[in-house]
C-alpha cells in the first residue's frame, strides 16, 4: 500500500532532511502529519488524544530526523515505528485499551473517488474499525497500518519488528476473523428478521 503520490518528493526531502536541512525536517513533517494522525485516532478513538499523540510522534521525527540513517526507502516504518511507540505509552498512561472511533474516522486522501465510492469505503472502513476491539492487539495493530497507515507489508514489518511474510500472515488471520464476525452478525440479523416476520 505504498502511496504513489508525492513519494519521490517526499524521498528528496528526507534526504535533505538527513543533511540537517530544517526547512525539509519541517516539511517532512508535514507530509506525513495527517497519516500520523488518522493512524492514532484509528488506535485511540479520541480525537484530543490522537491530537496529542501526533503532535509527540512530529516532535519525535523532527528530533531523529537529522539522525535517521535509513534510506529514504524505509523512512515510512521509521514514522510508524515511531507512532506506534507513542500510541502504546498513551494507552499505557491512561491503563486502558484503546477506544474504537465509528462516527469520526478522519477522511482519507485518495486519488479523487467519486462521492458514493467514497461513502462506500468510508462505511466499510467504520464497520471494520467497529470489530477491531476483539482482535488481538498485534492483528489491530497490523491491520491499521495496512489499511490507515497505507503500509506496505515489508514497512509495517519494519515498523513492528517483523518480516513481511509474518504481517501478511497475520493480516490474513485477522481479516478472517473479521470475516467470520461479520458473517455470524449478518446470520444473527437475518434471524431475527425472520422470527419477526412470523410472529406477525
């Protein structure tokens, strides 16, 4: 899931950014500012927090940034990497587990979808984010990466430590899972439709 746009503009300014440049560091930083912040209101759910979060994981990269000694390719799971330690130290500090946002997902960027495209995945992303609270922690995590971090395989592996193969193994049990909730729900609702009918 690798964002085909501006990534080559965004390679340039990390690597000016690694030079020391701080006009880059600060464009760097806000570039990927709002993919930071949809990835922690995914995990948290509160829109304060998240706030917060990005904010401590921008002060962060701006810190390391003259530091990172990756290429450019890896800086993504650098930034994740990063955000990802931020979200667990809130969840740490408020000792509970992270919220699931449905009415407030901040909206994607995208290559222009029309509008009921758009309201489309919107739904579909809210319905998935509902049900994520009963995966285990390292599957959430995974699947918010891919899907609101827009992470590769091989980045989010970077990003937790891992190899690609075992992200996509894990993605795979985890949408699985999903699957089978959302089909049981499905099973439960068409029931219950049919024991109203008859007891009409």
């Amino acid at each position: 899931m690798r964002r085909a746009d501006g990534g080559d503009e965004l390679s340039g300014l990390v690597g000016r950014a690694q030079a020391g440049d701080p006009a880059a560091v600060s464009d760097v930083i806000r570039q990927v500012r709002g993919r930071i912040f949809r990835y922690a209101m995914a995990r948290i759910g509160t829109r304060e927090e998240a706030e917060d979060v990005t904010q401590e994981t921008c002060v962060a990269l701006a810190d390391a940034l003259p530091r990172f000694d990756g290429d450019a390719g890896r800086f993504t799971s650098f930034v994740f990497g990063i955000a990802s330690n931020k979200v667990l130290m809130s969840q740490r500090a408020r000792g509970r587990r992270p919220e699931v946002p449905v009415a407030d997902i901040p909206e994607a960027t995208s290559v222009s979808p029309g509008p009921l495209e758009r309201a489309e995945r919107e739904d579909e992303l809210r319905g998935l984010l509902a049900r994520l609270e009963s995966l285990p922690d390292r599957h959430r995590d995974v699947l918010l990466l891919r899907v609101v971090g827009e992470l590769s395989a091989e980045e989010v592996g970077e990003a937790l430590g891992t190899s690609a193969a075992n992200v996509r193994v894990i993605q795979h049990r985890a949408l699985s899972t999903l699957r089978a909730e959302i089909s049981e729900s499905d099973d439960a609702t068409d029931n219950a439709t049919d024991d109203s009918a008859k007891g009409e």
